[in-house]
C-alpha cells in the first residue's frame, strides 16, 4: 500500500526541540497549494495522527507536530506549558522551516493553540482550521472532559499497559488506534497535560478566535457537548466570516468517530478537496 509519510525530524525552533513528521512533500501539484501544519490535541503525540497526515498528505505537503511536552518534543520540569508558549512554538516552527505560505489545522488543545499562534499574524498564514475547540474559559461552562480521564489514562501508560487497557478510556477506537495509544500515551508530560487543562479554563479562546485575520473554519462534532450551537453562533457573531460544519455521528475525537465525515468537512477551504 503506497503511503504519503516521508519521514521524521526534529528542528529547533522557540528555544526547544520540536519534533514533527512530514507527509505529502512539495512536488507535483503540491508546490502549488499551501503547507499545512497540523497540531494534535492534549494527550495526542503525532503519531496518533499520522492516519490524518496520510490523507492530508495525497494533497498537501504536511508537518503533523509533537507539541511541546507531548511525544517527541522538548519536556522538561521547568519547561512552560502555556497556551502563549504553545501558539509562539508554531510561529517559530514554520519560520524554521521556511514556509511561506501555510494553514494551521488544530484540534481541541490544538485548535486553541493555533487560534493563539494566528493572534501574531506570522507572514504566510493563509488560513486557520478550528477542530471542535475548547470554548470553557473564564465565566464559562466546564470542559466537558475531567482530569481523572487523562491522569489515570497516562499513569497506566508510564506503568506500562496495552491496548485492552485503553479501551476503557476510548471505547469505539479500533485495535490499532488503541495500541499506538497505549504505545505513545508515556510521552505525554503529565505537568503539561495539567496546565493545559487548567488554562481551558482560565484562559479566553473566544478573545483569540474573535481576532482571527484569514480565513477560518470551524468543524465540530454532532455529539460531544464540546461547542455547542450558542457557541457556534457566538463565534461567527465575532467573526462573521469563519464558516462552520458539524460532523454527523461525531464525538470529539471526531476523525475516529467518522473519518470520512471529517476529511468531507473542509471541502475545498484549504484549496484542494480531501475526499
């Protein structure tokens, strides 16, 4: 089976490692078409998104990133895990790399820290994909999802665990998806896990995301009660441009739930259709 992946690599960028795998390349007809930098979530290393990068690569050239304290990136106990150091991370990253034109592609955490990193308007971003962010913050409901889910999770993984285990947490993945979990879920700095979650909640994701200066999408998931429909309205209330999909038969990890529901949602924004 032929695949997009090219390979891995580590650049440093914002003062630390950044570790990242590429998909797609530039040739053909993607020297045409914009990069894509695509950022996981709160406990998702990259790999855990390389099926995405797959897909994402038969028409982009693509660089799915570890985020700082996540897979093979830089952790340390002193690192700063902050949503500010996260967005500044992606900034550096694509100038490190050279890219002149590019798209962030972010889900939940990820969504957050691209709305983050757009807020610095970094020459050659075309366009900004929000993947069923996080809208708690200060005044605001409660993320849905609860420390205990990610904290006993990853001290499963650091203890050693497999696939069986993981599907307590995420019952409807399949085999393999459950695997590379267990595989890859040590990696995940559980300091950096913590605060990234506390600043769910103290942090504003709509001040960011109402100040978005390129195009954006928001895709959410029908089920899930990550972004609601109040929430969707008071998004595109604030920037009336963003567009918006729900993905039917959708959970908030939704290219698991229902992949070709996701790839569909983007159409053609980011210049070429994935499906």
């Amino acid at each position: 089976m032929s695949t997009t992946f090219l390979y891995g690599a580590n650049v440093a960028a914002n003062g630390i490692r950044q570790h990242y795998l590429r998909y797609g390349g530039p040739d053909g007809a993607h020297r045409e078409r914009t990069a894509i930098i695509l950022i996981p979530g709160i406990t998702s290393p990259a790999i855990t998104w390389g099926f995405v990068g797959e897909v994402l690569g038969r028409k982009f050239d693509t660089y799915v990133i570890d985020v700082r304290g996540r897979g093979l990136s830089e952790a340390s106990p002193t690192l700063d895990y902050s949503v500010a150091a996260q967005g500044d991370d992606v900034v550096a990253f694509a100038v490190a790399l050279g890219l002149k034109r590019f798209a962030l592609v972010g889900h939940s955490m990820g969504a957050r820290i691209a709305a983050r990193a757009a807020m610095h308007k970094p020459a050659g971003l075309a366009s900004v994909v929000l993947v069923d962010p996080p809208v708690s913050g200060p005044g605001r409901r409660e993320y849905p999802g609860k420390t205990p889910w990610y904290v006993d999770s990853m001290a499963l993984a650091r203890e050693g665990t497999d696939a069986e285990a993981m599907r307590a947490f995420c019952p409807t993945w399949t085999e393999h998806d459950l695997q590379l979990r267990a595989e890859w879920l040590h990696t995940c700095d559980e300091r950096a896990v913590l605060e990234s979650y506390k600043e769910f909640h103290t942090e504003d994701f709509h001040a960011d995301a109402a100040r978005l200066h390129v195009p954006s999408l928001l895709i959410t998931a029908e089920r899930g009660d990550v972004v609601r429909d109040e929430d969707v309205a008071e998004l595109q209330d604030a920037t009336p441009s963003m567009l918006h999909v729900r993905v039917p038969d959708a959970g908030h990890m939704i290219p698991w739930d229902n992949a070709a529901g996701f790839y569909a949602a983007f159409g053609d924004f980011l210049g070429a259709p994935l499906v």
